[in-house]
C-alpha cells in the first residue's frame, strides 16, 4: 500500500485520498508518529479538517510533548478547532514564546476555545510588531467578546 511508500510525497498523498472517507481516520492517526514531520503535519491537518475527536490524545501529547515547535503550534491550532479545553493551560504557554506562528495559533486558538481568562495576555499582542500576529489577535478578541472599539483603541495606544 501507497501509506507505507519510502517517499514521503507518496505518503502524504495517500493520506490525502482517505480523506473523503471517515473511516480511514485511524489509518491517518497512526501518521501522527511518523519519522517524517511532514507526513505529521499533514495527518494532523487532515486530522483536524476531518474534526477527528479520537485523535485528541496524540494531538494532546505532541502539544506537550513534541520537540519541534511547528508541529505543536500545528496542534495547538487543531485542538483549538475540535473544542478541546483541557488543552487550554498548555496553549497558554505558547504565548511565552516569541516566534510569530507560535503567537498567531496560540491566540486563534484561545479563540476557539473561549478562553476569557486569555483576554488580557492576548490584549498585549495588539502591540506586536508583526501585523499578522496583530490581525490573528484582533481575531481572536473578537471571538472571546471583546468588543472592536476596544480592540482598536488599545491598537491605537500602540
């Protein structure tokens, strides 16, 4: 079977035509753990667009546990989607990092998941350098009720 090909490229597009069908999702799973970030990364986007619930405790543990950064933003942002709370605290501490992406998905996924007590943390992002950050933020208050007149005065405050 293609899933299991030496080619990384033919890996990933097998995954991707067991996408249309939801009872391939544990075939997909197990690509969690590939030696390959790449096959990881596309299981857990396919994962997380198939709005997989059962593969919240591997997206869970490479959230906490994975070395490379990408992929627990890529987490992050996937847990947030699937309504995940109990993920809350450890998405909390990406906004301890500096790096953009690790910022933007934090903070989309607080979103997502509602987290009130966020607000104030990602209010300080309004002051980020990066505009995409600023936006994603701008997002993300907006999600958790902040209102828009706020959020463009504390911009402005910049």
């Amino acid at each position: 079977t293609l899933l299991f090909h030496n080619n990384r490229d033919v890996r990933i597009a097998a995954m991707g035509d067991l996408m249309y069908d939801k009872e391939s999702t544990p075939k997909i799973r197990k690509f969690l753990y590939d030696r390959d970030i790449h096959v990881r990364s596309a299981a857990l986007w396919l994962l997380s667009c198939l709005k997989d619930r059962e593969s919240i405790p591997g997206l869970r543990k490479i959230l906490i546990n994975d070395e490379d950064l990408f992929m627990r933003n890529q987490a992050a942002n996937a847990l947030g989607k699937l309504g995940y709370k109990e993920s809350i605290p450890a998405i909390r501490k990406l906004l301890e990092y500096s790096d953009t992406l690790t910022l933007e998905n934090a903070a989309y996924a607080l979103g997502e998941l509602n987290d009130k007590e966020s607000i104030s943390r990602i209010k300080e992002l309004l002051n980020n350098e990066d505009k995409y950050v600023r936006q994603t933020v701008s997002e993300a208050l907006l999600k958790l009720g902040v209102p828009d007149s706020e959020i463009e005065k504390a911009k402005e405050s910049r």
